[in-house]
C-alpha cells in the first residue's frame, strides 16, 4: 500500500534522499527548504510503501495550477509502478501540474521525459531556466511539462509564475 502524506517537517530519509536523488547545483541547500517550508510556500508530501519510506514530492500551490518542484523515489522502492501511481495521485489531488526536467539530451532525461509524456504531460519546446540556487553557478537550462490546461495560458506565462513564486524573480 502506497500513501502520500503532507507533513511540515522533512525527517532525516528525505533529507539524505533530497541530497542523493538530486546534484548540488539542481538543490537548494538544506536550511533555505526548512526556511521555504516554514513559510508554507513550499510544501512535503511523505511516500510510504506497505510503512516503510518510500519517497518524497516537494510542491507549490501557486495561483493557477501546482509547481512539482522535487520528485524522488527511494531506490529500494522504484519498479512495479510506484512513479506512475504517485503522478497519478498528484493529478487527482492538485489537477493542473506543471514539473522541470532537463533537455532531452541524455538517454537519462529522455526516459524521464517518456515517462511523463506517457502519462498526459506535453512538453514546452521554449527552453527554459532555473535561475540558480548557490551563489556563484550558472543558470541550469531545462524544460517545462505542463500537465492540464485553462484558456489562454501560455509557457509565459507559467513561467512568469514560477519565477515570481517560486525563484522570488520580477
């Protein structure tokens, strides 16, 4: 049995997954998630399989649909579908969803993108960039998948959205 549940508070398995699952200059050092999840802007979804930890999705409510902006699944976890039925959960509870990911340029990220395209997503052809999180380091170029959709949005505009909320950008 799978469950997501919203806690306040990330534990020491989603920190040292948050740190394995993803490469410093594509995280926000540890204090500054604390920081964002104080303020309620950014929010934690634990994942559990059959009670063990299995995993963690760090997202932000923002006006018009539901920024993923960290998704991971424990390695000891991974197979039998664990992804797709966690996307699907995401979908059910937040509706529009709008994820990263990087280019399509390693086979790596071009299986991500399959896995998401599998599941509804559409890919923005607009490149796009994560301003970075550590002084120092450059931009990191990705792309936008959007999953759901309203009249007249735009990669624009979502992505005017997530600078504003998420990157604290004009």
């Amino acid at each position: 049995m799978i469950t997501l549940k919203p806690v306040s508070t990330p534990d020491e398995a989603v920190r040292e997954l948050y740190e394995e699952a993803f490469p410093y200059e594509e995280r926000r050092d540890w204090p500054v998630v604390l920081s964002l999840m104080e303020t309620g802007k950014q929010r934690l979804l634990h994942l559990t399989k059959d009670g063990q930890f299995a995993g963690f999705v760090f997202y932000w409510p923002l006006p018009d649909f539901t920024f993923i902006e960290y998704f991971a699944v424990h390695t000891a976890t991974r197979g039998g579908g664990i992804g797709t039925y966690i996307m699907e959960e995401l979908e059910k509870m937040f509706g529009r969803l709008v994820l990263e990911v990087e280019p399509p340029l390693t086979e790596q990220a071009r299986r991500r993108i399959v896995f998401y395209e599998r599941l509804g997503y559409k890919m923005f052809d607009e490149p796009y960039f994560q301003p970075p999180h550590h002084e120092g380091y450059a931009e990191l170029e990705l792309r936008l998948m959007k999953k759901g959709s309203t009249q007249g949005e735009t990669f624009h505009s979502i992505k005017n959205q997530i600078y504003h909320y998420v990157y604290n950008l004009s």
